[in-house]
C-alpha cells in the first residue's frame, strides 16, 4: 500500500458507462492509480483488468441484475 494520496491501492471504483469514451479514459486512469475497477455498462466492456457488468439503466430489471 502506498501513502501517495492519489493512489487507489485497496479500493474498488465502480464506472458506470465505462466501456468508450470518457468513461473508459476514467476507468483506464483508476487502473493506473491501482484501484480495482468495476465498470458498467450495456456496450461490451473489452478490458481484461477491468471487472465487466453487463446493464441496461433503461431497464428496471437489468439494473436489479446487476446490482
């Protein structure tokens, strides 16, 4: 564990819509920060040291999946 404040070491993050663009920049930059990372999203998540959960939040029972 390090003592760098801007490091995540030990956390998880959760990205919600992290498969493209801005979220995926946010998701790249936890990985580097040493955070174990959680993204969501409904288009297909293709990092493999990212954790990928599939959802839908225009669906009531996919979020619930999810969850």
């Amino acid at each position: 564990m390090s003592n760098d404040p801007f490091r995540f070491d030990g956390k998880r993050a959760l990205v919600v819509g992290g498969a493209t663009g801005m979220g995926a920049a946010a998701a790249d930059l936890l990985v580097t920060m040493g955070a174990d990372v959680v993204v969501m999203d409904y288009a297909p998540v293709e990092r493999p040291d990212v954790t990928a959960i599939s959802v839908n939040l225009a669906d009531r029972d996919s979020i619930d999946a999810a969850l």
